[in-house]
C-alpha cells in the first residue's frame, strides 16, 4: 500500500521556495502529483508556462498568482487552477510563509521564458 509519510518525503529547493512531494510515480501513483510547496516571505516567484494544468489551495498565509497577465490575491483555503500553456507566477509579498498544496498530472513539466524546460523532480 503507497502510503507516504510526511517525515519520510524529500524536499527540493527552487527559486526561494521549497517543493515537497506527497504523490508521484516513485511513490506509487499513476496519473497524478500533489506536492505541499512553501513559499519564503517577500518571495517574488519566477515566470514560467506550464505545459499541463496545474491546480493551487493555500493552506495557511497568501499568496499572489498571476495566471496569464492577470493577477489574484489568495488566501488559506482559497484555490486557483492555471490552464495547460499558460505562464503563470506565485508571489509571497508577506512577512510570512505561505503553504500551498499543488496537484499536477504526471508527466507536468514547465519552461522558463528562456525557454530553459523544466522537469521538476517532484513529479517524477
């Protein structure tokens, strides 16, 4: 049984945030990846478009995202979804951490606006 524990899963670093798998393929799961990302307070995330949709609930402080230009703040327990192709940006402008849990599909990669591809290891 795929059961994964909080203590046991590995975290990833990235851009002033950190990425921490719960769900993914090495961990038992066929089709979709959820993973808990921190947020550093006062972080400006970095644009970059998703090739496949991605979905965002805060968990606990805010956040700003900023889907295709146009921009939302969130709050603990609010959600946002990010259409597949678009470029998109999260925001910590706050003194505090923001906790987000995200859900991707497997294979969910992304591209910098230099083009530079990403396949982020929380997913694989």
């Amino acid at each position: 049984m795929p059961v994964i524990h909080a203590t046991d899963a590995e975290s990833h670093e990235m851009h002033g945030s950190r990425f921490t798998p719960l769900i993914r393929p090495s961990m038992g799961s066929s089709e979709l990846c959820l993973w808990r990302l921190e947020i550093a307070p006062g972080t400006e995330g970095v644009a970059h478009r998703i090739h496949r949709e991605e979905a965002f609930v805060v968990l606990s402080g805010g956040i700003t995202i900023t889907i295709e230009g146009k921009s939302a703040q969130l709050s603990a327990g609010d959600a946002a979804v990010a259409p597949a192709e678009s470029v998109i940006r999260l925001d910590n402008p706050a003194a505090v951490a923001a906790e987000v849990l995200v859900n991707a599909p497997v294979g969910f990669t992304g591209e910098l606006l230099d083009g530079t591809v990403v396949n982020p290891p929380w997913v694989n």
